[in-house]
C-alpha cells in the first residue's frame, strides 16, 4: 500500500506499468497539489499593499469638482466669490483644456468639462475644476464658487428620448408573427429593472503628477489602463511618452472603473498640469455614487407563443436601455444584452429589437455581465409565467427548451459542444 508521501501514475512503460512519483513534483498530465500563490496576496494579506489614497507624495495638493445641481441647463458662467483669496487655489474650466475637450470612449459626445455656454446633461456633470494646498481651503473654496445656470426641461424616460445612441435588429426563423398568430398560447409582459451600483470597497481615487515638457504621470484605481492613456493624450495634446498611467492596486471595479476613470484621470492631470504640482482626487462614496457610471436601466418587453406542452415556437423581444447623458459603452452593453435577451432556450422563430436612448441622467456603463443581466431577468421571469399559465413547473418548461449540442441560436451560431458549462 502506497504512503502518505507518495502517488502512483500509470504509464505503461515501466514493469508493473507505475512508477512513483514524489508529491510536487511536475509530471505530464498531473495537476499540482495547489494553485501557485498570487503575486499580490502577500502584500494584501499583510497590509502593506497601497492603494491609491495610502499612496504619499510630497507636497501634493487635493482635488475637488464643481457638478452641476441641474439635470438639464445652460452653464452661463462660474462666479467666484471676491470675498475668498483665490491666489491660494487653482481653477480649471474647459478653457484650460490644452487639446480636445472629449471624453475619449466609443462616441466623441462627452466633455471633459461643460464649457461657459454649453449644455449640461446631467446632474453631477462636471463644470469647474479647484486644487489647494490642504482640505480645509478646498472646502472654502467649494463653498465659494457657485455655478451660474439657465434651466432647461429634461427627458428621464428612455422611451420619451428622440436621440438613439445605438440600436439591433436580430431576426431568426420565417415570419414571427404567423407563427405567433399559430400557437396555442402567445404570453405578453413588460419589466423593467433600474439603475444598479457597483458598489466597490474602494472609491474611484487618482493621483497626477506633472513631469517635464508638460506630460503628466496619472496613478489611479482603474481597470483599463490604456482606456485612460487614449483619453490623457487626446484631452491634453499629449504623446504616448508624455501621457503615463500607472494602475494601483484596484480595490474593486466590477466594470465601474473600465471607462468612468478616464474622466476623474483627466482631471487630476488638469489640475496638476496648471498647479505645477501633484494632486490627489479622491471621491468620498456620495460623490462617487451620485457622478460615476451604473448598470443600465431597461424596458424589455416579451411577447411569447408556446404550444400547450410548454414548447417555444415564437418569441418578439423589445429592448429599450437609458444609456444616460453620454454614450460611454452603451453599444456594446446593448449588442450583449440582445444577444441573451432570448434566454439559452431554442425557438425556431425569433426577432429581438434593441436600442439604447439618451435621457438627463448621469451616463451609465460597465457592470458585469454587460447587459445580459437585464435581458436575462425578463427572459426567466417571463418564462415563469408562462409555465403557470400552462400549469407546467418552471424546471420541466425549461428542460423541453433548453439549448442542446447542435441547436442554433437566433445570430446562426451552432452550439456543438457542450452547452452545461
């Protein structure tokens, strides 16, 4: 009988056919005894690791933003009180921005800042930046700077929108409607699910230090790096050398620091551009909640023919999703949530329509699952339903309809491996 130190394999090419083999050791086809040990648990799992807000550097100066308390205005101007000493603080509007004033992302709409004149689209956007030395003159100084604006009516429905930020059309089958004029029971519903935060431990939070030739150094909680370099280059006029970003250790994203980190990158880099210092911008959790993005909002409507045995024979399936103020990566969080709007049922008949609209709400993005979630939620909670009305339980309607190996989606994919994973 083999000990507790040793283990057998097999091969065939020893007498007997087995030879033994020491724990630890790495032998073909043999899993190891462990996972090898990732390169940052030590360091978290003892405390020295730095994420961005335990990051010192000398003489920085902290960072604040001026939002707008509007949904939807006109910035008519930033009045800074005569009674408070600016010398001791810097401001930043989009007329220090040194190159384009966009948000580089998937569409060229978002300012870095809403210039004197602009448009505001949102609660919370962005409309003055300020630095000081310590926090106590940055609250002062808060205080002290009140935006000027001229109200305008808002859209929050995203079926009131009259703008379309993307939209799909997926079309299987022959003819949808007959085949949903020939089931036995066609089913209607509506749901619709609201905004979702991602509610990571640690706050969106960078530090920007300007280097010579006017570049800039950007240290930050993200999970896209270049995502953030694109931006500093194409907001500031900079070169790839000139516009670094470093990621800190990321206390948490979950999608929230894809694209939304581009932005409070930006701004640390403007003010420590024009400060000629280091700056820290950190968000308290308010702040971070009420400006940064969210799970997209959606309407999915579902119109459903089944056969009395619970079988799918059609399916219509409308998507609306509130993409926000700005379109951020609202089309590809729409394209997936098209995708898996149908569920992993097979229907012979199938026509999914998805489109994503603009309303006065801070811009929504990156959440896990991109948009799948939503979709898949009216795909289950709809089938539920119809299983009650059939009088079938939910397990044996979707078992009489879940995809198997040589099905064929509603986009022509043919499943040929195994669909259980």
């Amino acid at each position: 009988m083999e000990g507790p130190q040793t283990a057998r394999m097999t091969t065939g090419t020893e007498p007997g056919g087995a030879v033994v083999v020491q724990p630890d050791t790495v032998v073909p086809g043999r899993a190891r005894p462990a996972a090898p040990l990732r390169r940052e648990g030590p360091a978290k799992l003892t405390g020295t690791a730095l994420y961005t807000d335990d990051i010192v550097v000398p003489g920085a100066w902290y960072g604040a933003t001026i939002r707008s308390t509007d949904a939807h205005a006109t910035f008519e101007a930033l009045d800074l009180d005569p009674g408070f000493d600016w010398s001791k603080v810097v401001v930043v509007t989009a007329a220090d921005i040194p190159g384009e004033n966009i948000v580089s992302s998937i569409k060229s709409d978002q300012p870095i800042l809403v210039p004197i004149g602009g448009e505001i689209r949102h609660h919370a956007e962005p409309l003055a930046l300020l630095a000081a030395p310590d926090k106590a003159t940055l609250r002062e100084a808060r205080r002290r700077a009140r935006p000027r604006t001229t109200k305008l009516p808002g859209v929050f429905d995203p079926l009131d929108s009259d703008h379309t930020f993307a939209q799909y059309t997926i079309e299987a089958g022959t003819d949808v409607e007959a085949a949903l004029a020939s089931a036995d029971v066609v089913l209607e519903g509506e749901y619709r699910v609201g905004h979702q935060e991602q509610l990571y431990i640690e706050n969106n939070a960078m530090i920007a230090v300007p280097t010579d030739g006017g570049g800039v150094t950007v240290t930050g909680s993200l999970q896209c790096p270049y995502y953030l370099h694109a931006a500093l280059k194409r907001g500031l006029g900079l070169d790839d050398r000139a516009a670094r970003v470093i990621q800190a250790e990321t206390g948490g994203g979950f999608g929230g620091k894809e694209e939304f980190p581009s932005v409070i990158g930006l701004h640390a880099a403007l003010l420590a551009r024009k400060a000629q210092k280091p700056v820290r911008m950190i968000y308290d959790r308010h702040e971070d909640i009420a400006a940064t993005t969210k799970r997209h909002p959606a309407i999915v409507r579902h119109r459903t023919g089944v056969t009395r045995d619970g079988r799918l024979v059609a399916q219509d399936i409308e998507i609306v999703m509130d993409g926000g103020a700005y379109c951020t990566l609202t089309p590809v969080v729409l394209s997936r949530g098209a995708l898996h709007s149908g569920g992993p049922y097979r229907c012979p008949n199938v026509r999914i329509r998805a489109r994503a609209t603009r309303t006065n709400t801070p811009p929504n993005g990156a959440f896990r699952g991109f948009g799948a979630p939503q979709t898949e939620f009216a795909a289950e909670t709809h089938l539920n339903r119809i299983a009650e009305q059939l009088g079938i339980s939910p397990l044996e309607i979707r078992r009489r309809n879940v995809y198997q190996p040589g099905d064929t989606t509603p986009t022509g994919q043919i499943l040929r491996d195994s669909v259980a994973g």
